[in-house]
C-alpha cells in the first residue's frame, strides 16, 4: 500500500461517520491526474498509487469536473450561520463556544472518573479542533475566488494544472479530503507551454519532446547514445515550469485565512520528483521541496541536509554529462555515487505521517485508529540494497525515526 493509502486511512473522516478503526478505516486520498488517468491497467512505470498489499492500482481521477462535482455537493447553503458556527468561522476553538458550559460541568459533583472522561474530552477538542473552521469557506464565493465557475480551464498542461491546483485548494477548505496528490504525466509534452530559448527572428523556441525523452539526454528513453541539442538547457527549462507550477500552488494556499495563519500554515505541501537523477534512474540526493509547517510541526525556511550536514557530497553528473553536446555516458552507469547519500526517504514519510496526525501501533508502523505515538517505520526495507535481488530478505527498517532535523 503506498503512502497516500496509509495515511488517509488513518487521517481522514470514515464513510460511515464512525470513528476510525484498525477495521473502520478512513477514505481512500484524493488522487488526481493532472493531464488525465494513466497507469490504470497493467504494471507500468507511471503508477504511484496502491490501494493494498495486493498490488491492486488506484487509478486516480483524471477529469476536473468530477472532483468539481463532488465538492459543489458539500457547499453551504445560503442560509446563515449560526453564532457557534460563525465564532469558529472567525478563528475560535470549538472550546472557546463551549467555555461556559464546560465550566459550570466542571464545577458539578462527579467521580474521579467522570473528571477524567471529561478532561480528556476536552483534551481531545484541543487537539484536532485547534482554530481552524472545516467547511466554514466551503461555498460558491471560494470557487468564485479560485475561478472555479462555468467551464473548468484544460485548454493545455499549464491550464489543467492551475484548475486540478484550486481543486486541491477548495477540498482542503471542505475538508473533504486531508491527504491530497496531484501527479503531473509521467510523459508530458510541453511543448505548448515551455520555451528554452531565443530563436534567430526574436521569438522563443519551445522545448522539442517530451519531458522523459528529454531526461534521458538522447531524445528518447533508451540509454546512453548522442545528447540533443541544448539538452541541459531544455531540462532546465522543464524544471523551472515545474517550480512556477509549485509556487502558484503555494500562493494560493496561502489566500485563505485559517485561524492564527493560513492554510499553507496549516499543511504540508510537498514537491517532489520521480528520481534524482533522470537517465540512471538514481534516487540518492533527491532534493524535496516543501511549503507550510503543518500548524508549527515543521521548520519553515531552512535548507536542510539530512546527510550530518556533509558538505562534500557529490552533486553526481546530471549538470555535466552532456555539456557541450557530448554523449550521456556518465549517468548510464555512475549518477550519484551511493556512498554519498545513505538517509532514506522512508524516514520523511514517517516526519509527514506524524505531522498530519496519524499514529503507529505497537510495531512502530503507521495503524489507523494506532494510540502508540509516533510512527518510526515506513516500507519494507530502508537499506536500498537489499533490493537488488528482488527483495527477498525479510522486512527490516535499520534506521528507524524521523528527521529530527526537520522538526520545528
């Protein structure tokens, strides 16, 4: 089961209403495919998302208008508010309409256990009430804002993005759904969108494949082989599409007023890409860029080096091979010298797991309905190593824990 599962089994509201179980779970994420579903049949490089231990596919949803549609089913009416409802609206705890009551309630005669049951009631409201009003900004005047009106923009890949990017923003209002991917084509033509560079009558030249044949340096997906023209130029050009992409992304989060901060202030927004090195398919060094603290838990600010800080570590040759239109040889077979890079990514999923509220079970692992604290294991293995022969070993997590370094 892939992390999006894990997590929004334990994270999010179950569809019955009941409180979540080891056998209740919490809904499955908000998957969304941004230029359309692939990877929906068959075993292929463009999935991500597993809905169990079966290898069974969660093909996502590929269309705007269907997360649109569900969305505008939870929309308030306009009717007002009530004042409680408003109070919260506005950026007080559920604790703070309630004070007077819980005051006289507590003043009453009652057992030590009674005491105990209503402290940790209230205990319990401090935690997963905080400030935030879910559903208070769930109406037509915040899709209005996001310019989710009429006919949802897909015109090309830089308007599907920007349309499934304010879809992400209005679920979280409506808290529809807490764990939230967007995923780009595994194969995306940018051409339409992405220029590299200044061609003779001043006009500017688009990038001239697809994204993946592109990281491969040759023009195609095979391995090693002449680099094309300007092939760093054009790798380039992609990357800095993708980083505008991320900060709109992030600006709109940041729009909406959530209690003491933002929405960005109260999540986690992450960017990360397929692999590090794009031709030998290398994951040591893979830079992750993420936005908001999720409510104080994380460092906002900082570039931080989970490697002990290790200021000699190689950058690999994915800035150089091919420079000056020479063959891609290095990246076949060297990329980024694993000595270099040895801290696990599973180690980060735990830090996010355990920022969005989600709990282990005895074994460390993530659980819903879990009250053993925080969650130290994610995967099978964090030594990549023992996959090279299939994966055969027995499960082993050797560096269990989160990132320290990243906690606020």
């Amino acid at each position: 089961m892939s992390l999006d599962h894990i997590a929004a089994h334990c994270v999010n509201k179950a569809s019955n209403g009941m409180p979540v179980t080891s056998t209740n779970l919490g809904a499955s994420p908000l998957f969304m495919q941004i230029g359309g579903v692939q990877g929906s049949v068959g075993m292929n490089q463009s999935v991500i998302s597993w809905s169990d231990s079966n290898g069974t596919i969660f093909p996502g949803i590929g269309s705007p208008s269907t997360v649109y549609s569900s969305l505008t089913n939870l929309f308030t009416s306009g009717t007002p508010m009530n004042a409680d409802t408003y109070a919260v609206a506005r950026g007080k705890s559920v604790i703070d309409c309630v004070r007077d009551d819980l005051s006289r309630l507590s003043s009453m005669n009652m057992s030590s256990a009674d005491k105990s049951l209503l402290q940790t009631w209230t205990d319990l409201l401090h935690y997963v009430g905080g400030t935030v009003s879910a559903g208070a900004m769930c109406n037509m005047n915040t899709a209005s804002t996001l310019g989710l009106t009429g006919t949802l923009s897909t015109s090309n890949i830089q308007t599907t993005a920007n349309t499934f990017q304010d879809l992400a923003v209005l679920s979280a209002l409506c808290d529809s759904n807490r764990v939230i991917f967007l995923k780009m084509p595994a194969n995306g033509n940018f051409s339409a969108v992405v220029k590299y560079k200044q061609s003779s009558d001043g006009s500017m030249q688009p990038i001239g494949t697809d994204a993946h044949a592109i990281s491969h340096r040759i023009g195609n997906a095979g391995m090693g082989g002449q680099c094309i023209p300007d092939a760093l130029a054009q790798i380039q050009a992609v990357d800095s599409f993708y980083a505008n992409l991320f900060a709109r992304f992030v600006g709109r989060l940041d729009m909406f007023n959530e209690g003491s901060g933002t929405l960005l202030d109260n999540t986690a927004t992450v960017w990360i890409q397929e692999m590090s090195d794009g031709d030998s398919h290398n994951l040591n060094n893979l830079t992750i860029l993420q936005a908001g603290s999720c409510q104080g838990y994380f460092k906002t600010g900082w570039a931080i080096n989970v490697e002990n800080a290790n200021a000699t570590m190689s950058p690999g040759a994915s800035s150089t091979d091919c420079a000056n239109g020479s063959t891609a040889a290095n990246l076949d077979s060297v990329g980024t010298p694993p000595g270099t890079a040895t801290m696990p990514i599973n180690k980060y999923f735990c830090n996010l797991m355990n920022a969005i509220g989600a709990q282990a079970d005895s074994s460390g692992y993530a659980a819903p309905g879990g009250t053993a604290g925080k969650i130290s294991k994610f995967g099978k293995y964090d030594n990549t190593t023992y996959f090279s022969d299939g994966g055969t070993k027995a499960s082993v997590i050797e560096k269990p824990g989160e990132y320290t370094e990243l906690l606020a």
